[in-house]
C-alpha cells in the first residue's frame, strides 16, 4: 500500500487535540469546573476519535481485501466527514452519549462487497470496526493501569474505556444492521441475507429503544460490558467516577 493511501484529515487531528486538551484540564482537578469540562471534553472528543478509528477498521480490511474504491472516497483519510450523514452519523451518537451513556455505533462506510476477494475477507471487514473498540479499550485500561496517572484523567480514560467496551459488546451483537450480523452474514444462505436486508433498517432502533426502555435487560449488557473491562485490565471504580463527572447534572 502507498504512503499517501492512509492521510489523516485536518479535522481528525482536530479532534485529538481537543481530546488531549480535556486531558490536560483533568489534571486540574482541585477545580471541579476545570475537571468536568476536561472530562466532557476527553470523552467526547475520544468517542468522535473512536468512531472514526471504527470505520477506518472496516475501511483498511476491505482496501486489503480488494475493494480500491474505499480510497478514492476518503475513507482512508480518518475524516469524521466521510462516513455518512452528519446527523445520525456524529451528532446523534455524541447526544446519546452525553445523555443516555450509552455509545451508539454511529457511522458507516459503504463496502463494494463484490470486489472483496471471498467470504472470509467480508466478515474480516465487519468484524474489523468492532475489534477496533475492543483495543481501544484495553489500551485505554492498560494505560491507567501501567502509567497511574492523577485521579481525574484515570477516571475520564477508565470511562472513555469502558464505553468503548460496551460498544463493543453492543456491536458484535448478530443483529441485522449491526457488525456481528456482518461477521456472519456471508456464511448464511440467501433466504437469511435477504431477511437481513429487510431488517438492517429498524432492527438496531428496537434494540436500542429496548435497552432505553427497560433498565433491566440494560444491565445486562452494562454487566457483560464490565466483565470484559475488567477482562481487559478496567478498573469498574475510576470508570464510575469518571461517568459521575461527565454526567454532573445527573448527580
């Protein structure tokens, strides 16, 4: 692959600047004004990052794998911009976030699946966005872990980690319109795809109107979510204290 193939945008950069900057505003945390803007600012900056990452996953695998034309639609340059609609793609995440905790996979990228090489190399290319919160997340844990830094940046990356856990385990879900659907959908006959199709536009709006409505199959899955952060080297109490400083309004 070309050097120039994989560019990150202005605006991506952008992005991790305004998350390393809510970074640095957690280390003052002796003022609770400073720490929760730093917190706000780290979390959702990561997420916007996080999404991002996200779709490059799928992006790369399926330019390895044989569809070129990802290149040429930017989806190589990690612009936020690239990946669909600006409202449900970015802004309605980012709200969902902010006010519901729970992090929607927000974006997409449209795949020439018939240019993909085989069948392996399709859920390669679903599976890829998934895995990518999944590292994201352990590095985010491990960091606190290994380098312990001041309370308020351990706690908003124990967060940070912990959302992208649970997105994780969200979308790996076999669930039309989700990635673990994806993973398997070119292993299934033509019956179940085209079943898939049908419901790729209202199934992951049922699950998540599901998890809003009732708290209690929520929990499940803020359940397994905490298993494999803690698998991943999370720490559940720092995760609690950074999700009680970026939801400052609800406590």
């Amino acid at each position: 692959m070309k050097r120039s193939a994989v560019r990150p945008s202005p605006l991506f950069l952008s992005l991790l600047a305004v998350t390393v900057a809510g970074a640095v505003l957690t280390l003052f945390d002796e003022s609770e004004p400073a720490l929760i803007a730093g917190t706000v600012l780290l979390v959702l900056g990561g997420w916007a990052v996080s999404l991002c990452l996200h779709e490059f996953g799928h992006a790369i695998v399926a330019y390895r794998g044989g569809d070129y034309a990802v290149k040429a639609k930017g989806y190589l340059t990690l612009d936020i911009r690239r990946y669909t609609d600006p409202i449900m793609s970015i802004v309605l995440p980012l709200v969902l976030l902010a006010f519901g905790g729970i992090p929607l996979p927000g974006g997409a990228v449209w795949i020439n699946h018939h240019a993909l090489r085989n069948k392996r190399v399709e859920s390669l290319v679903s599976l890829a966005g998934p895995l990518s919160n999944l590292v994201l997340g352990a590095l985010l844990s491990l960091s606190v872990l290994l380098f312990n830094p001041p309370a308020g940046l351990s706690a908003a990356l124990s967060y940070l980690a912990l959302l992208q856990i649970f997105a994780f385990v969200l979308n790996i879900l076999p669930i039309p319109g989700l990635d673990g659907w994806g993973v398997i959908e070119p292993f299934m006959s033509y019956q179940a795809q085209q079943f898939g199709a049908k419901a790729r536009p209202w199934a992951p709006l049922v699950l998540f109107a599901v998890l809003i409505g009732f708290p209690t199959i929520a929990r499940v899955f803020f359940d397994l979510a905490d298993a494999v952060f803690m698998l991943v080297g999370g720490e559940t109490l720092w995760a609690q204290y950074g999700q009680t400083t970026f939801m400052f309004w609800r406590y």
